[in-house]
C-alpha cells in the first residue's frame, strides 16, 4: 500500500498525473527519476549561480551605483512569474514551456505567440553566452580574438549536444558545486577586506536617494532578469520529476529564493569596493568589471580562477543545456506543425533534433561573431523575448483560472498575473529602443506565420467546394 493509499486516496488521485497526460495527448513516457533536490540543481545550474559577472559593470553603471536594488527588484517581477509557472506546472503536468503552457490556457494562436516570443530569447541565448565566455577568455588570453572563442564554444557545445551527451544530474551537482565554492572565496576575501579596512559595508548598493528614478531601475531590469530566465527550463521537467507538477512548482519558488540570495550578496559585496560615482568605461572596462573587482579584493590568481570558472565552467556548461533547450522548443514546434516540419527530424543513431540542433548552432555562430561588440542589445533582446512570453503566461493564468475556472484563489489567479503583467510591461517599456524596434518586428513576423498556419489549417479540414459549372 502506497502513502497515498494508506491516508485514503483515490486510486484515481493517485494516478492524476499520467490520467492529466492522456488528456492532453501525450502518454508518460519519460521516467521519473529526478527527485526535488535534482530538480532544484538544474533550475540553478541554467540560471547559473554566477550569472552576474558578465553583467555586473552594464547593470552598474545603468542603475547609478545600486545594483542590489536591481536584483532586488528583479526578483520581485520574477516572484509573480515563478507563481504563474507554479499554477500551470500543478495543473498541466506536460513536458511543456510557455509555449505549451499558453497553447492549452489560452489557444493555438497564442501559444505560438508566446513560443515565438520566447523563441527569440531562446535563438540568442546560445549566442549571448558564447560572447560572454569569450568576453571572460580574451582577459585571460589575450593573444586569442573573441571571435576564434566563440567558434570554440559554440562547436563544441553543438557537438557534445549533436552525441547525444546530456548532463546527468550528477554532473550538475559537480559544476554547481563548483561554482558555490568559487563564490564563497569571493565571499570570504570581501569579508576579510571590510575587516581590514578596504571597504565598508553601506547602503549605496541597495539605495542611494540622490541616483534613485525607477526609470533607471526598471530599465536595467531586463539585463538583470536575464540572470532569472530558468523558470521554463525547470518546467519541461514535469514529466520526470517524482511528484510531477507538485514537485516542479516547489523547486521553482526554492530556485527564485535561492537564486536571489546569492546575485543580491554577490553584487553587493562587489560593488562596496567600488568609489561612489564611479562609471565604468564601455569596452572590457564594463564587461570585466567584476572580475578586476575580485582580482583586487582576492588577489590577482583569483581573478583568474573566477574567469575560468565563469567561461569555462558557468556560462559553458549552461550554453551547453542552453543549445539543448534551443533545439527542443524549435522541435516541439515543428512536431505540432508550427515551425517547417524539416526541424522535427530525430536522428535514429543519437536520438536528438538534429535540424534543430544546427539551427540553433548555426544562428549562435553568426550571431555570436556578429554581436561580440552589442552584449547591451543582445542581453536586452534574450530578455525581451522572455518577459513578453511571460507576459503572456500570466494572461493564460488569468483567462484559465479566473474566468474559465472562476478561481476563488484571487491573489495567486488574479492579483498576482495583473501585478506581473504592470512590472513586466514596465519594464519592457523601459528597454532599449533598439531592443524594442527589433522586438516587436519579431513579434509581427510571428502573427503573420500564425496567422498563415491557422488559415492553412482551417483550409486543409474545410476544403473549399469546387464551383459547379452550368451545360
């Protein structure tokens, strides 16, 4: 007798979860092996625990100093999007992302929409990681251009991806443990710094009234809410984790705390070391910011461990489920017919999207090559994709549960996608132009290949009559 059983549980509660499946179409194929504690490891190993390296001196200088403040922030748009992605976890227990998630809330229309807009987050992340890591190379080598880095990582996070080679949940206990142990250095050394007296503790990271303007703050969100985007990572995990949706909506509020936790103490203790007022220069000033500050605070053989650590541990493992994520959307589009059915070809010897997969490799190679000196516009756009999709995901969470349902739960069905909706808009509103311009040309481009996939559709199962002709 199992634990449900024995505390008087239907034998259809029980079997909840695969019944919900069947529902939707799909059969429960995949094991279900991964425990909360594995679910939580991949939710921060795709967030990346040290995610705001790269980012540091951009978010710096655009919050005037206070980039604990725009973490902090971040976090709180991200607390309402990390509750709808709990509610469609519990209640559509599919291997799915926004993308699935809105198709079933909403319509077909507009989870395309949503899986568009994400898609382009999902198109450029690849890419914006290989420029990151290669960023964090050439400080290390710089007899080696950026670009010949980013054909290195690139290629080699496809070819690890096209072998069929995944990271087990071991591995991901490895890389994250690392990453932790890196960062309590960092920690340490700051700490015995501020007792040294090379810095004190202030709250000029968090606010300073003479910088303040919520333009500011909210405009720097969209590269700070980059470091969040794993909500939808962690969600196509339904299918495999033991408690399905119970345990993939647990995982992601542990995941949003957790993170949370570690950006805003990293960022904090970077940035008491440096002057007030201070603005970084654009160029390898910004991008390296915070490894000079931990090469200063540690010593200079740190800053080169948290280089590597960062390029060839963080962000490359991360580009690596990053490419596979990539390629998995793609696929799934194409297998419902959404994208040209030609990306949804399975190799029979490695049993991976293939199509997909060079897709994605391809567009990351150019783009990356492309893009090395536009990591602003690249970061802004990865995160406008995702803060549109997730828009949408708490508009799907209002129409299901608020209305189709009439939810008496108003806070986490109504109160909270509205609030989502307001910070989320804002700070889309906020972006950079170019990031806009370019966006919101994506986002026609996709209402115009729905809108030609829904009139075939509706075409193929109404045929229009041959016109009779009179004798």
């Amino acid at each position: 007798m199992t634990k449900e059983q024995s505390k008087g549980a239907s034998p259809e509660r029980i079997e909840a979860s695969s019944d919900r499946l069947e529902d939707f179409g799909y059969k429960q194929e995949l094991n279900r092996t991964m425990s909360l504690t594995d679910v939580v490891v991949y939710g921060l190993i795709y967030m990346v625990p040290l995610a705001t390296l790269p980012v540091f001196g951009l978010i710096y200088n655009f919050s005037g100093g206070m980039p604990a403040l725009v973490y902090l922030v971040a976090a709180f748009a991200m607390f309402f999007s990390a509750l709808s992605y709990k509610e469609m976890a519990k209640s559509f227990p599919i291997a799915g992302s926004v993308y699935s998630y809105v198709r079933i809330g909403l319509n077909r229309f507009m989870g395309f929409i949503a899986g568009w807009a994400i898609l382009l987050d999902y198109l450029l992340l690849p890419a914006l990681l290989s420029v990151f890591a290669a960023a964090a190379m050439v400080t290390v080598v710089p007899s080696v251009p950026a670009f010949v880095w980013i054909i290195l990582f690139v290629v080699l996070a496809a070819a690890i991806n096209l072998r069929g080679i995944n990271l087990t949940a071991g591995v991901n206990k490895v890389f994250l443990a690392i990453q932790l142990v890196v960062l309590g250095v960092f920690v340490v050394g700051a700490l015995v710094a501020v007792a040294q007296g090379r810095a004190s503790f202030s709250l000029d990271p968090v606010f300073q009234p003479a910088e303040f303007s919520w333009a500011i703050v909210f405009g720097a969100i969209p590269i700070a809410a980059l470091s969040f985007i794993g909500f939808d990572a962690i969600s196509t995990l339904n299918e495999e984790a033991k408690g399905g949706g119970r345990a993939v909506s647990k995982a992601t509020m542990i995941v949003l705390f957790a993170i949370t936790v570690i950006f805003v103490l990293q960022v904090y203790l970077a940035a008491i070391f440096v002057p007030t007022g201070t603005t970084f220069a654009a160029g390898d000033e910004t991008n390296n910011a915070f490894y000079d500050i931990a090469g200063s605070v540690v010593g200079e053989w740190f800053k080169v461990v948290m280089t590597l650590t960062s390029a060839l541990i963080a962000i490359f493992a991360n580009s690596i489920a990053s490419q596979a994520t990539s390629s998995r959307l793609v696929f799934s589009m194409a297998r419902d017919g959404q994208l040209p059915r030609i990306f949804a070809k399975i190799s029979p010897r490695r049993q991976v999207p293939v199509n997909a997969m060079l897709l994605i490799a391809g567009l990351s190679l150019v783009i990356g090559i492309v893009g090395t000196a536009e990591q602003e516009l690249l970061t802004t756009l990865v995160t406008f994709g995702a803060l549109t999709a997730y828009i949408l995901l708490h508009v799907a969470v209002i129409a299901h549960f608020g209305v189709k349902q009439r939810s008496g739960k108003k806070f986490v069905h109504w109160v909270s996608p509205i609030v989502g909706i307001v910070v989320l808009g804002y700070a889309l509103w906020n972006a950079n132009d170019n990031a806009k311009i370019i966006g919101v040309a994506w986002l026609v481009i996709g209402a115009g290949i729905a809108s030609f996939w829904h009139v075939r559709e509706r075409r193929s199962r109404h045929p229009v009559a041959e016109p009779r002709t009179t004798h």
